[in-house]
C-alpha cells in the first residue's frame, strides 16, 4: 500500500475535523498562527504564551493546525525512536513519509504530521497542552535551523548590554542558576534551549516561548520561586533529607510574570557570555574561570544539541560539527563553572560579569 503523502494525509484530517478557531502568535521576530477546532485550546495558547507573545498584524510565516480528537490509529507501521542515553523508556514512534514525518507518543496518543509546511497536530490536546506547546516551539527550532542557525542545550539570560548562554549536562542546573540570576535582576532569554547564530556584532541567540520548570528544591532556596508552590507543598517538601529532596522527579512551570514581574523576557540577544557547568555537588568551592574555547573545542559536547525527532532537516544539509559551533561563537568569552555545585555563589560570579560592558 502506498504511504499517504503528508500534505493529503493533514488534509484528510482536517476535513473531518475543521479547525475555525483561529490565534495569532509572534514569538521573537517570527509570526505564527495556531488555528484549531476548540476555543478553550486557543484560550490555554493565548494564556500559556502571554509573556511572550509580541503583537503581529504580518502575514504568517508559519500555520500549525491543533485538533481535539479522540487518539488516533494512524494505521500506518511505526518504528521506535530510541531512548536517549540513561533512560529506558520508548516514548515516541514515528513514520517517514512522501514530504515529511509522523510522530506518536505513546504514553497520550497524540500524533503529529509535519513536513512541507504541513504542520498539524491531534488528539486529547486539551489533557496535553504541553505538547502541543513543544510543537509549536519545534516549528520555530526548525525554522531557525533552516536559516542557518544552530540549536544548543543552554538555557540563556541577559543584563542590560551583555547576553549570557549557560551551557551544562542534563540534570546540571542551568535553569536553576538562570532564575538565580534572575533574582538578581537580569532578564530572562530561554530555559533550556537556544538557537544561536550571528549578525554583524557576533553570535546572537535566539530563545524558546518555554517557562522554566524546576523542582522543589530550586523552588524552596529561591525565595521568589516559593510562590510556585501551595503551602502544604512547601511544608511537605521542607520535611525531606537534602539527598532525597535533590533527586526528587517533581516538576512546577515558573510563571516569569508572577515570580519576577511583567517585562523580564526578551527572546532574542546577543550572546556575548558563555557559562560552561563542569560542577558537582560536595566538590569544593565553587569556581569561575576564563578559558579559550578553541584549545578545549572537548567542552563544547555540553552546549551542542541535536534536534531531534521533530526536525526534518533539508536533503542537502550536513550535520554541524565541533567547528560550526567554534564559528558561530567566535567573539564570545567562555567560562567554566567548577568546583562544588553553589548557585548563589554562581549567580553572584555571573552577575559582576553582566555587569561589565
């Protein structure tokens, strides 16, 4: 049996399902508009990307369809994506077809087709906003990506004249630290990815219309994060030993408005700083030092990401390299966290960096 080309398989869908409920999104320079069968998705949307979004009266440059259905059987055989290193669990299956791709999450069932400006996504969207939210932000890392940028695992904030990139491995604190700084008043750029290029000045980044979601113990030793949690949670969580309270999976959105105030995002900048987090925790103080990057090209495996399963990259495009990201970043003074994990020591090394100009 032939496999259905994306672009007739979304029309299909949508026949059966039309979406007239239509929103305007412009996230960073970029205009989007999310079109779907229910108003009560567009109302989550419009809320969820608030502090984000920038008014837009352009044409879009990007149309992603959202439809409430029931899980679908795609009928069609899918293969497994391969968990990511550590962890066992399948959770996405997917179909390369003529112009794109299918992806199904095993867990919600919820599918996506994308692929020559295809970009569609149902099933039980309302139980799973989140992932409609990350395919829509895969939308723009794949635009970015296609305009030449390159995607990095960072999580990104800046002062009033210099912009900060902190790169680290999974688990490592970039977000933590992120909304340290912010507590001492910098303003936030991404929480854990970023694209990053360059313009006339030098490597500028680019953030994700993505809250930061942290756990109970970043919540409790940041006094303006403790909002993000009911009382009982604080007390309850207060109670644990610190080893049990530090590898505790509980995860809280950090809603910048309310935490820090209106007007503290700004989702693109310069990236003038690069924090590389080589920590661990009962390590010894903690320590800030300069290093060239292009003698330890080695540190750069923290801060280079692949995209992933949601981005079809074009037919004739190389995957980067060590050198792509040394290019990009030329310019730019690195920085290596060391020593034992501290971040308000962190923060305040970070801040007096921010502050120079």
């Amino acid at each position: 049996m032939r496999a259905p080309q994306v672009r007739e398989l979304a029309q299909e869908l949508l026949r059966k399902s039309p979406a007239e409920v239509s929103l305007r999104l412009r996230l960073n320079d970029l205009d989007f508009e999310i079109k779907t069968n229910r108003p009560e998705l567009a109302q989550e949307l419009n809320r969820y990307y608030g502090p984000f979004n920038k008014a837009c009266d352009a044409a879009p440059q990007i149309t992603v369809y959202a439809l409430e259905t029931p899980a679908w059987d795609c009928g069609l055989p899918l293969r497994h994506k391969e968990p990511e290193p550590g962890k066992t669990k399948i959770k996405e299956e997917y179909a390369d077809l003529p112009g794109g791709r299918l992806v199904r999450k095993r867990l919600t069932g919820m599918v996506f087709i994308f692929g020559e400006e295809t970009n569609l996504a149902l099933g039980p969207c309302l139980e799973n906003p989140n992932q409609v939210i990350n395919f829509i932000n895969n939308r723009q890392i794949q635009w970015e990506l296609e305009q030449g940028a390159l995607l990095a695992h960072a999580a990104g904030v800046c002062g009033p004249s210099l912009g900060l990139a902190m790169a680290g491995r999974a688990g490592q604190g970039k977000s933590t630290l992120a909304l340290h700084l912010m507590s001492r008043g910098v303003t936030f750029v991404s929480n854990d990815r970023l694209m990053v290029s360059r313009d006339s000045r030098g490597p500028v980044m680019t953030g994700l219309a993505k809250l930061p979601r942290i756990n109970p113990g970043t919540a409790l030793n940041n006094p303006d994060l403790k909002r993000v949690m009911s009382p009982e949670d604080q007390e309850r969580f207060a109670a644990l030993p610190e080893d049990e309270l530090w590898a505790l999976e509980h995860k809280y959105d950090v809603d910048i408005d309310a935490c820090f105030g209106p007007g503290l995002i700004k989702m693109g900048f310069s990236l003038d700083l690069l924090a590389l987090l080589d920590w661990e925790r009962d390590a010894g103080p903690c320590r800030l030092a300069e290093v060239e990057l292009a003698h330890h090209p080695e540190l750069l495996a923290s801060f280079m990401k692949e995209p992933g399963l949601f981005y079809l990259p074009p037919k004739e495009q190389a995957a980067p390299i060590q050198e792509d990201y040394l290019k990009v970043l030329a310019g730019a003074k690195v920085f290596v966290l060391s020593g034992g994990v501290d971040f308000a020591r962190a923060a305040d090394l970070l801040s007096e960096e921010l502050k120079k100009s």
